[in-house]
C-alpha cells in the first residue's frame, strides 16, 4: 500500500507553503532581474511614477523624516539645557549681587553707628567740660535709647 503523500509529507517535517509565500518567494529570487515581476491576477497593477524624486521619497522619505525630526528634538533638548544653564548662571550672578550690597549696607550703616557715637561723645565731653553740668533733655535721652 502506498503511503500518501500528505503523511509522507508530514513525517518528513514539511508543510505546505500558502501561495503569499510562495510569491513573495518567487519575486525575491527576480530582485537582481531587469524585467519587473508579473503582478498577480488578484491584485491590482500599481502605477509606477514616472519622476525620480517621487520614486526617491517613495523609497527614502520615511527615513529622512525620522532623522530630521531626531534632530530636531535633540536640538529642543540642547537648546533647553543651555538656557537652563543660562538662567542659573544669571540667578547666581544676581545673589552675589545683591549679597554683596547686603554687606556694603551693612558696613555703612556700622561705619555710620561709630561716627555718630563719636560725635555724641565730642558733644557730651563739651557740655560736661564747658558748662560743668550736662544739657541733655529728655528729648535727646529717648533718641539715644531708640538709637
């Protein structure tokens, strides 16, 4: 009794190719030919264009748009991160700033504290030299106590 080929076939480990397959296959093997493939009854024949920029878009347009637009984010992202480092530089700048006229004022109003005492003191020293008695009013000691 033979053996059928479907059993014969299955024992081997083979299995039947689809027939997109098999066309696929077909018009892989005719990539280096000269002559373009027949087109399958089912399908419809596709227009070639006949300009070489269109054919050119067609085949790379995909991949140009993705670089252009990997550029285009890694240049948003750059772009972002220096003005980032930018405005911290700038912010810096203006606490140095303003911590250095925080200390001028500082010093200012010591240097001015001191010279006032001092000139208070002169003031005292004469009234208290010059008369023998001191001509302070109450005025006065309440500014010297707010001071």
């Amino acid at each position: 009794m033979p053996i059928p080929p479907q059993m014969f076939a299955s024992m081997l480990g083979l299995r039947r190719v689809p027939l997109f397959s098999r066309q696929i296959a077909r018009i892989a093997r005719r990539r280096y030919t000269t002559k373009p493939p027949p087109q399958p009854q089912g399908e419809p024949a596709r227009k070639e264009s006949k300009g070489l920029s269109a054919n050119f878009y067609r085949s790379f347009g995909s991949p140009i748009l993705k670089t252009f637009l990997g550029a285009l984010f890694t240049y948003q992202v750059i772009y972002w991160g220096w003005l980032k480092l930018e405005m911290l530089d700038i912010q810096r700048e203006k606490n140095d700033e303003i911590k250095q006229l925080q200390r001028e004022v500082t010093q200012a109003k010591h240097e001015a504290r001191i010279k006032r005492d001092t000139e208070e003191n002169r003031k005292t020293d004469v009234t208290v030299e010059g008369v023998g008695s001191q001509s302070t009013s109450w005025i006065d000691m309440l500014r010297g106590f707010w001071r």
